[in-house]
C-alpha cells in the first residue's frame, strides 16, 4: 500500500515536470538563439548592441556574448562553436588558410593610446621615445623632465589586438620589441586599474577605455581623441571586426546589420570607438 | 527481488566509480597528448619564453613556481603548526570553538577576492614601503599562505589529536610539564601527519591560479627572480594569461598544454610525497 503511494507520487511528479519542460519548449519565443565571443575590445560594443537588439528589433532572440580574445573568437566561430566572432585584429593567413570561408565585417574603428597615472607631468611624447621606453631603452621618468623615478611598463598579453596594433605601429616602426620587464596585464581594465594606482607606470590602453582615472599623452602634439584618429593624424588606429563562418544566417546578419545601422554605429561612438563608413 | 535490487544498486555505484576514474583519466590524456610534443630539453631548461619568436624556455616559471610554492608554505608553518598546537593541546573548548570556524572559513573565500585584496592592500604597500613594482614574489607568498593556512593548520590538529592519549598520560605522570610532554612526545608523534600538511599545503599553493596570478606580476619575458621583490611568472598564471589568444594548432598552443603537463607532474610528485609521509607516519606507529 505504502509502497503504491510513493509510486503514485513519484510518476506524479515526473508527470508534472515533464509537461513544465514541454510547455517551456513550446511557449519559448520562436527568435532563436545568437552566441557572440572574442575580442575584449570589441565586447562592450556586442554588448550593448545585444542588449538594444533584445528590446527593440526582436524581444524573442536571446543573445549571449562573452570576451575571450581575438584569438578565441576567430578560432570558435571557424569551428563554428559560435555564431559570430570578434576580433580587434585583422584575420591571419594562417587562419584563412585553416577556415577559409570566415567573412569579415568592419564595424569600427579603434586606436590605443599611451596613457600614465594623471599626476604624471608628462603629457607628450615621440613615437620613437615611446618606442624607447617600452623596449626598455630610456627607464627613467628624469629622462623626460619628469621625477627620478623608474617607468614602471605594463603591457598586454602575447597575441592581444591591442598589443598587436602597438607593437605593429609603435614598435616595429623602429625595430624594437616590448621589453621583458613589463609586467602583463590580460584585459584593458586590468591596465587601466593598474596605471591608476600606479604613479610611475606607463601603459597603452584601447582609447574607448581612456576615462579620468588615467591621462591620455599626445604624440608628437597630437591628442589622443576622435577627431583626430578620424583624420588620421593619431598615428596608432585599427579596425574592429565581426565574423561569421560562410554566409550569416538570417539571425547573425540581421544582427550585424543592426550594428553597422544608425543606432548601433552610435553605440560604437558612445563607447569610444570611432565610427565605419557604410557605403 | 531484493537480491535484483542489491544488483542493481551495486551496478550503478560501480558506473558513478568509473566514469570518474575515466573523466580524469581523459583529461591527463588529453592534456599529454595535446602538450607531448612540445616537451623537450630546451623547453624544460630553456631560459626564455617569447612566444612570438616561438622560444619556449620555461626554466625561470618552474623554479618561481617553486620559490612561491616552498615560500608560502614556510609562512603557513611558522603560522599555521603554532596555532596547530594550541588548538589540539592547550585552548579551552570555547575557545577553540570561536579559533576552528575562523580558520575554516578562510577555505571558504573564493581566491579572487583574495587576489583582489592582494591587489589592493598588500601590492601597494610593498611598492610604497620596500620599493620595486609591488607586484612580487612576497606578495604571493603572504596571500596563497593565507590560502594554505587553514589546510596545514586543520590537518596538523588533526594529526597532533591522533596521537595516543596514553602517551600524553605516561609523560604528565613523569613529572614532565604540559610544554615539555607537547615538545618532546606529542609532536614527535605527529611529525609525518604535519609533515604531510605542509606537503600538501605546498600541492595547493603550486596549483593556485588565480589569486596569485593578480599579485605577483608576470613579467613580459620570465627571468630567474634574484629576489623577493623581482616580479616571477607562475606555470599556472602564464597558461591563464595566454590561453585566451593563442592560435589553435600552433607551437604556442602546445607549449602551454605542455606547461599544464609539467604543473600536473610536479603536483602529481607533491601529492605522492604526502602519500609517502603519511603512511610512513602510521606504520612507526
């Protein structure tokens, strides 16, 4: 007897949970399912895109996007593990040549610029002397006119976009390579968080990431800012990519649409970053 | 029909026996095969890592990998065994009621927010107070000794309470004091269990990422550290700090598979030390 009820119960209730997970199946929104990763750049970007697209274009999607790095990104969508991949690098011949059919699209602009702790005097600078002092050739702020003491490099991890698009523009320019004294930081908030606390540090950042916490330096008398990585004047400047394995799906490219749209293109300049022309 | 039961019940404890055995089992397959062939003499002695140039030298993270290891468990065991002592032989119960749960609950703060503390507290003030970058192997040792405190000081307590109360009894009766009887009967007796504390506090430390990979700086390219202040890289902290951007299938991937080898080994050697030193502890008993 005792035995039939706890039976009676247990099918009951298998009973109930399994109709709760037909009837969620069912009434699921139909808008299907968008998995975005890679590049940490590009991430706030995808995010609030994401964001905007859930509650205006289409409530029913549900976009999930992490960071990862270019690398991942690239290498996951290529494997097709994810929808799109973002990169802050342009693609390598060794990754083409491994998944050939990855398509690209530029949805911005970026460019780094070299910031120290605000209360650093410094507020200009040479590429070439900014190539001296990451590759560990000038290593003290005196040098400069500043205090006698040591400059303190961070740097980002091997294979970064924006260690990429330093070392591509700042460093290889004159034949240098990023000293091995410089500590590694793996994320632009980590560098950030770092040179704030850091009075005698020096360090490149994506220029989306440049807030009060830290002070941007002019190259060569160039500032730092939008205008003048439009214009081409700001010598260090790269484009931000979306990528999807062979021809998008209907979800991925009307995604991608709604970031190179009006409203997305504005989420690429709040943040920062600087605007693609769309033809 | 009971007999079926006891069958059937019997059959899946032994599925759930072996599909762990086998879950870890494909991991170290996995990670050997993926990392094998990156593992050579000049990657083991090789004295510079530069993975854009495909030099993998990982001599430099294996001795700070152990210089951070062995530093943090002799914090812990300056810490950690005192404080062993006093709660197994001297604290009154109410006291080591308030004393256990504290230690116990250091288990219980996630790494990151140690690292973060690490990052914020200790790293600043090493740069302000004993110069350098702050970001060095001193401040990994005070942070994963507090990682390991609450392991060496748990199983040390446990070890000095293991030892017979008979023994204690026969040296009190001698006329020995408390001291002396801790001193020279007690803690002889739980030498190889304390032993194994530190051993297996030290597996700990060495296999600890994040917490550590946030304080001790990690240098563009690894040297041997000539001091306490040099910023090190740990094998565990460059596999963290790399993974996200490595290509897959390229020389890069391998080596950092290959790091993940030589962690497990060296763990895996710890481990077995500890093994070693408990049973050898329980057959001189």
């Amino acid at each position: 007897m005792q035995r039939n009820t706890i039976m009676a119960i247990v099918i009951v209730a298998i009973a109930i949970v399994a109709i709760g997970l037909i009837a969620w199946q069912l009434a699921r929104p139909v808008g299907g399912e968008l998995t975005i990763a890679g590049s940490t750049t590009v991430l706030p970007i995808t995010q609030e895109c994401a964001r905007l697209y859930m509650e205006e274009v289409c409530p029913c999607t549900r976009i999930s996007v992490s960071g990862g790095g270019s690398g991942t990104g690239i290498q996951q969508v290529g494997e097709g593990l994810i929808d799109i991949g973002a990169a802050s690098r342009d693609l390598r011949s060794s990754e083409l040549g491994q998944w050939p059919d990855l398509q690209p699209v530029a949805i911005g602009k970026d460019s780094v610029a070299i910031i120290v702790h605000p209360s650093n005097p410094i507020d200009d600078l040479t590429l070439e002397q900014i190539s001296q002092i990451f590759a560990g050739d000038i290593t003290n702020w005196i040098d400069f006119g500043g205090d006698d003491a040591p400059i303190n490099l961070i740097t980002r991890e091997e294979g970064s976009g924006t260690r990429g698009i330093f070392e591509e523009k700042v460093m290889e320019p004159f034949g240098k390579e990023i000293a091995g004294e410089a500590l590694v930081k793996t994320s632009n908030g980590e560098v950030r968080a770092t040179i704030a606390t850091d009075e005698n540090s020096m360090a490149y950042l994506s220029l989306g990431y440049v807030d009060e916490t830290v002070k941007a330096i002019s190259i060569g008398g160039v500032e730092a800012n939008v205008e003048n990585v439009l214009s081409e004047d700001y010598p260090i400047v790269r484009t931000l990519w979306l990528i999807t394995k062979g021809t998008p799906n209907t979800l991925a490219q009307s995604f991608i649409d709604f970031v190179l749209s009006d409203e997305g293109q504005q989420v690429v300049e709040d943040l920062g970053y600087i605007k693609v022309k769309v033809e | 029909m009971r007999r079926i039961k006891e069958k059937i019940i019997e059959k899946i404890l032994l599925f759930s026996a072996t599909s762990s055995i086998l879950i870890v089992f494909f991991i170290i397959a996995f990670m050997f095969a993926e990392g094998w062939s990156a593992i050579n003499l000049d990657f083991i002695f090789g004295l510079i890592w530069h993975p854009k140039t495909n030099e993998f030298g990982i001599l430099p993270i294996i001795v700070s990998t152990i210089i951070v290891g062995v530093g943090a468990v002799l914090i812990a065991l300056v810490i950690g065994i005192p404080c062993a002592i006093f709660l197994a032989e001297f604290a009154p119960n109410w006291v080591r009621n308030i004393i256990k749960p504290s230690v116990e609950m250091l288990v219980g703060i996630p790494s990151i927010v140690l690292g973060f503390f690490g990052l914020m507290l200790i790293v600043p003030f090493i740069r302000d107070n004993l110069g350098g970058r702050g970001e060095c192997i001193l401040a990994g040792w005070i942070i994963l000794s507090i990682m390991t405190l609450p392991h060496v000081i748990s199983i040390s307590e446990d070890a000095i309470r293991a030892v017979p109360n008979s023994y204690r009894e026969a040296s009190l009766t001698l006329g020995a004091t408390k001291w002396q009887t801790v001193r020279n009967i007690t803690l002889p007796n739980a030498k190889s269990g304390i032993l194994a504390s530190l051993i297996l506090g030290m597996g700990n430390a060495v296999g600890e990422t994040m917490a550590v990979y946030m304080v001790i700086g990690n240098p563009n390219i690894p040297w041997i550290p000539t001091s306490i202040l040099d910023s090190v890289r740990v094998l565990t902290s460059t596999i963290v700090m790399e993974y996200g951007y490595m290509e897959w299938g390229s020389p890069h991937q391998h080596a950092l598979f290959a790091i993940g080898v030589v962690l497990f080994i060296l763990v895996a050697i710890i481990n077995l030390m500890a093994r070693y030193a408990i049973k050898r502890g329980m057959i001189g008993r």
